[in-house]
C-alpha cells in the first residue's frame, strides 16, 4: 500500500537504462530474443520535483517484459522538453520510473492534470535491470 493513499501501488514491466551510445540491442540481453520497437508512454522524474510523461519508441523484449531505453535519447527528449517548459531543470538528475496507459497519456497532453493524478494512474516498473556487454572474441 502506499503511505499517502489508501490504493495499491501498481507494477509493470522491467526497465533497462541503456548507457552504451553504440549498442542498440535488437537481442534481449536476458533471453537473447529478439526485440521489437514498441512506443511506451513513461513517466520521468526530474530534480527537483518536476514529473514528465513522454510517448517514447523503445526496445521491448515480449517475453521478458523488458523495456530497453538508450540513456542518450532519453537526455535529449529531456532537454528539448525542459527547454521550452524549464530550462532550469537542464542537466538535473532524472528517474525513469514508470509507464502509463496510452489513455491516459493522450488525456493528461490535452489539459493540464496534477502531478498526484498522474502517480495515482502509473505502473512502476517491476524491477530495473543492469546487463553489462561482455566483448567479442577471445576470453
């Protein structure tokens, strides 16, 4: 439950944060599937108390429940958003950490909703994983 509120907090999904600029991972690095390109409405926060939802292409391993996110596209979107919005928040520490459902995305970019409602409607991710690449080659 959570502390604040008299409702469950609800999870889906896991997450990877990809930091390698040059490895896109059209393989799961869990299952070694392969992935799909699927659009994922996540919500990020950024210090200090800023939340932001964006409809973002990503990496998704269906039978792993994987999301997998490049660190580097993430920054940017940021950017590019906090540019017009704040551009105080640029450079600040982020936490992706969780999704939305699409309706509920298309609704909270037509009018303006409270961070709480947002909180109250999202999915935390289940876990976030960190997979390291192993080089090729001789070991």
């Amino acid at each position: 439950m959570c502390p604040k509120s008299n409702h469950k907090i609800n999870t889906r999904h896991y997450f990877f944060l990809n930091p390698y600029k040059d490895q896109a991972f059209t393989r799961c690095p869990q299952c070694n599937g392969k992935t799909k390109l699927r659009k994922f409405p996540l919500v990020i926060h950024i210090d200090p108390r800023q939340l932001l939802c964006l409809n973002k292409s990503c990496k998704y391993c269906e039978s792993c429940d994987l999301i997998i996110v490049k660190q580097v596209e993430i920054e940017s979107l940021i950017a590019v958003c906090c540019e017009k919005l704040n551009p105080s928040l640029i450079g600040n520490k982020y936490l992706v950490f969780g999704t939305v459902d699409r309706s509920d995305w298309k609704q909270n970019s037509r009018k303006t909703t409270y961070p709480e409602e947002t909180l109250d409607r999202m999915y935390v991710f289940k876990d976030v994983k960190q997979f390291e690449i192993v080089p090729g080659g001789w070991r």
